[in-house]
C-alpha cells in the first residue's frame, strides 16, 4: 500500500499526514518554528508521521531565499539550498508532492483567491491531510491550522 495514496483502504493513512505551507518550512530551516507546529516537525523527524510540501512551497521557499528576505528576523544563506535538496531527496521527513489531475479537480471547486493557497488547500484535500502548518490568515478555515 502507498503511504501517500489517498486512496488507500477505507480511506484512511497508516501515518498521519500533514500539509507544511512555505512559511513553516522557511521557518523550520530558520529554528523559529512556534511550539505547536515545532512538535508535529519533531513527530516527523521520529518518523511518528509525515509531512507532505506541495511543489509550489518548494518554489516560494527557494524564491523567498534567492531574494534574500527575512523569516522571523533571520535570512536563511543561500548555502541551505542544497541542504533542503537533500532533505528532500532523503524522504525522511518531507515529501514533494505534486498536484494530479484528481488533485486538480478539487482545486477547480475551491473558492480561495489566492494561486498557491489553492493550490495547497487541494493538496491538503486530495491528501485528507490532518492538519496544514501555516501562520497564513489568508488561507480557508475549513482547513485545520496548526501554528502556535
């Protein structure tokens, strides 16, 4: 059975499974993840559940260190870069996720503005995703927000 096929029996994972949006990853690569969302990152690192990055997190990750912006105070060097590939290649604790067209058809029934929001919600829907690690007040409250 595939860990991050949504359709598995009865529709339910064997790991839990979480959605981290781009802040929280920024901030997971910066050390200033809030309590809440730094114990489920621990979780994820004992293997006790795991955590989904939709592409487009990837893509706003790298954007936001190329332009060397500032997360919770603290620029993350463009030298982590290659750290997040690996991190990411090892499969340990994230997974890249990309939308499929069934993905893409809860998109297309989302009403939320923002591109990369929707994005992201579909990816927590398609998914079935216990929660979304996200400070984003943007983002639908139908979603379960972890944070602080």
């Amino acid at each position: 059975m595939n860990l991050y096929n949504p359709k598995e029996k009865n529709g339910v994972h064997k790991v839990e499974i979480y959605i981290v949006d781009a802040v929280a990853f920024l901030a997971y690569l910066a050390d200033k993840l809030p309590k809440k969302a730094d114990d489920i990152f621990r979780k994820a690192e004992k293997k006790e559940i795991k955590l989904l990055i939709p592409s487009i997190v990837l893509g706003e990750t790298l954007y936001t260190i190329y332009k060397g912006k500032q997360i919770f105070g603290k620029e993350i060097p463009l030298e982590k870069i290659d750290l997040i590939f690996q991190i990411l290649k090892n499969g340990e604790i994230f997974k890249l996720v990309d939308l499929n067209l069934d993905a893409w058809y809860i998109f297309h029934g989302l009403n939320i503005p923002e591109l990369h929001d929707r994005m992201i919600a579909a990816t927590f829907f398609y998914y079935k995703a216990r929660g979304l690690i996200t400070n984003d007040p943007e983002i639908s409250e139908s979603l379960h927000k972890i944070w602080k």
